[in-house]
C-alpha cells in the first residue's frame, strides 16, 4: 500500500494552479485519489488546501481513508486547510487535529462550505507523549525493544535516541511488518545497530537477560495500512507487559499506546489498565493520561519508570 504523485488529467477536467494529485495504491490498484493546491500564504496560515478526497466505496469504512490522510499529512507535512460542507460533522478531520477559522464559502454546486485548518504546532496524543516520555530518558548507548515493531517509525525513532553506540530490537508478529521495518532501517542507516525480528512479544523473555534492558515501547492495536483483523490481544500483551516489566533494570522505562477505538482494542483496555495501575508503587511509577475533553477514542499513553527490581 502506497500513496504516489497522479497525473490530474487522469481525474479531473480542470485543476487549480499549485495543484497535485496523489492516489493510494493498494495490490497495484488505485483505490483513492485526492487533489491538493498549494496556496503559499503565510497569512492564511495554511501552505495547501485540500480541495478534492476521495477512497473507493469499496474500501470506505475499513480504516484505509485513515491510513491515506495520515500518509497525506506527511507527504505535505506543513499546515493543511480543507473545506467540508457545513452540515458535514468535522468528526474525521478532527481526529486530525482540524479545527473551524471561520471562513465560510459557496460551492458552485450553492453549497455552504466550512474552513477547516490544522497548524503544524505539534500535536499531543499518545504516540507523542510516549516519544516525548522516551526521549527525555533513553540515553546514547541504550539497550531498547520495540515490542511492536508495525511499520518501523517507532523503532526508527527509537534508534535515534540510543545512536550508533546502542542496541535496538524490534519485534513484529507479522512478516509484512518485520520487512517494513527492516527497510526503514537500512534506508536510515541504522541496520548496524538495530534488527527486526518475527516474533511475538509473548516471547520477549528469549530475547533479553532481566534487568537489562533500558526502555521498551508498546504501540498496540493494528499494522497500519494492514490486516485490521490481526490486532494485539490482551491474553498475550498483558503477560508480555509482565516479561518486559521484568527485563527492564532498575531505571528503565516503558511506554504503552492502547488504542481501544473497537471491541478488541475495548477488550484489551480493560484488562490492561486495571493491571498497569495496580503495579506495586514502591517498584513502579505508573503514568496513564487521558484527553477528557477530546471526543472520541483517543489512544491511551500508559508511561512507566521501573524503580527497583
Ligand atoms: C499499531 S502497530 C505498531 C506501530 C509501529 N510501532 C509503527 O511505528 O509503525 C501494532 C503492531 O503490533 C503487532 N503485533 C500484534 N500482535 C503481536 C504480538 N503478539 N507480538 C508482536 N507484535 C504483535 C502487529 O502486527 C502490528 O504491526
């Protein structure tokens, strides 16, 4: 799966000046496309607007819309507007940070249509508070696991922290995960300390001594633009917590991301946070955030510092 440049012809009649079109791939077949201008305003506070989104019927509602807007904020990656009509709740583009500026137009079709914008400053959600967790403790030359490797960000923003001098493992039950991840690895020049491995976490005990290992990350749910029925389940992640609990040295530290967006990921919330939260106090700081005020399910951060063995 993959999002690419398009040409507009292939799409529409007539585009904007600055436009670009890209298209998400998936098994070779084009099932979304979507056409962006860039408007270059530093006043408008928004270097592209978003004009045209669209994802195969086939494909809606199967998380395929999300992984494409997600790989498009990073193709972009500066400010983005984009314009929905009015009684359209901005449910979706609010996941995304996306918020009303007021401006209002009409479609030539005599549709009201909202501005909706959404500024580079960075966002808090979970995957932010475990990176900014992480990085204010993992040091050059330490000894990491990501214990869900998926497509191989966090890991590569794990060998970041550790350098060159350090060691990261990543682990992945998926073989698609693992090659992702692996050539991320090789594409950033990390290969000589990091590896990817297919495994489950179930097994993490076979990969590391207790109390040696310096911080372990735990982003659970689904491969992104994967298989959404293959999700981390709490029968294997809750005693897999447990083993890396025990491999982290006095010190050490561990982020968990739950997502509980559906009944798997509820499932596993439930019968992970009564476990995290009743870790013995004298061995374990235990940090879980909320967003009460954010609708939604947002993505839990569970942050733990392990004090003692
Ligand atoms: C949300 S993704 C991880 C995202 C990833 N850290 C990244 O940066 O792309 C969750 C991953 O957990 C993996 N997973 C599910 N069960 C697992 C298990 N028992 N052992 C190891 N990985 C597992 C899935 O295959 C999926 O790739």
């Amino acid at each position: 799966m993959q999002i690419q440049p398009l040409s507009s012809q292939d799409f529409y009649k007539q585009t904007p000046p600055n436009s670009n079109v890209w298209g998400l791939e998936k098994d070779r077949a084009l099932i979304g496309h979507c056409l962006a201008q860039n408007i270059h305003s530093s006043s408008a506070k928004a270097a592209w607007e978003l004009l045209d989104f669209q994802v195969d019927d086939a494909w809606c509602g199967k998380g395929y819309g999300t992984y494409f807007f997600k790989q498009l904020l990073r193709t972009l990656g500066s400010d983005l507007a984009v314009w929905v009509s009015v009684p359209e709740a901005p449910g979706f583009f609010a996941r995304f940070g996306f918020v009303p500026d007021g401006q209002t137009r009409c479609a030539a079709n005599g549709e009201v249509l909202r501005r909706l914008v959404r500024w580079q400053e960075p966002q808090i959600n979970a995957l932010s508070i475990a990176h900014d967790f992480l990085t204010a403790r993992v040091r050059p030359g330490s000894f990491v696991i990501d214990a869900t490797a998926g497509r191989g960000r966090d890991t590569a923003f794990l060998c970041r922290l550790t350098g060159p001098t350090g060691r990261v493992l990543a682990i992945d039950i998926q073989q698609e995960a693992v090659d992702a991840t692996t050539a991320l690895l090789r594409q950033k020049g990390y290969e000589d300390f990091a590896q990817a491995v297919c495994a489950s976490h179930a097994d993490l005990d076979q990969f590391a001594l207790p109390g040696t290992v310096d911080a372990v990350m735990f982003n659970l749910g689904y491969l992104p633009g994967g298989d959404h029925s293959l999700f981390t389940e709490s029968y294997i992640s809750l005693p897999a917590i447990q083993k890396a609990l025990n491999l982290l040295r006095p010190g050490g530290v561990m982020t968990v991301c739950i997502y509980h967006g559906g009944p798997q990921g509820e499932e596993e919330k439930d019968a992970l946070l009564p476990f995290l939260e009743s870790l013995d106090p004298q061995r374990y700081t235990v940090l879980v955030t909320g967003f009460p005020n954010r609708t939604g399910c947002w993505p839990i951060p569970v942050c733990i510092i392990k004090h003692h063995a």
